[in-house]
C-alpha cells in the first residue's frame, strides 16, 4: 500500500524558511541539497508511515522522526494520508507547540 505525503503550511514555510537560513550562512546549493534530502526523508513515509517515536504523551496519534540530528518532523497517519505538520530544525521546541 503506498500512502500520500502531504504537507500542512506551517511545515512548508518552515522548510523555506531553513532553506534561506541555510542559503544565507553558506550557500543555496548546499541549501536546496540539505532541504531536498529532507523532502525525501518525508517521501520515504510513503512505503513506511509507522516510522518515527510515537509521541501520543504530546497530541493523539503524533509521531516524530529525526533527520541528521538537527531536525524534528512531526507527523501524522491519518487513513492513507501522512501529514507532515513542522520541520523544527536546531532544537526548536515542537513540543510546546503541539501540546498548546
């Protein structure tokens, strides 16, 4: 079974916003390599949606997976669809932000 990965807004402007981060501090190659590598990893939850740590403590049903040890996705599986809800990279607190 092959699921859709869609994106929620905030998790599109938060990888535009790391693109230009990334741009800025060296260059928008490396930039759209680093964010391209993530869109992948996104991808990935097509064929394997369970992936990641289940973080039901935080919002029902949320997961998490890491990408290079600098960036959180949170996501959720809901029928055949994976949502992928942020991109938090360097440390930015998601945890606040899905438990408000």
């Amino acid at each position: 079974m092959m699921y859709s990965v869609i994106y929620a807004p905030e998790a599109e402007a938060q990888l535009l916003a790391l693109f230009f981060h990334i741009a800025a501090a060296a260059s928008p190659e490396i930039a759209a390599r680093y964010t391209d590598a993530i869109v992948e990893q996104c991808e990935s939850l097509k064929t394997f949606p369970m992936r990641g740590a289940r973080r039901d403590d935080i919002r029902p049903g949320l997961r998490v997976f890491g990408f290079r040890r600098r960036v959180s996705i949170p996501f959720e599986v809901t029928g055949e669809v994976v949502t992928i809800l942020g991109i938090f990279y360097g440390g930015q607190n998601f945890e606040t932000l899905f438990s408000e």
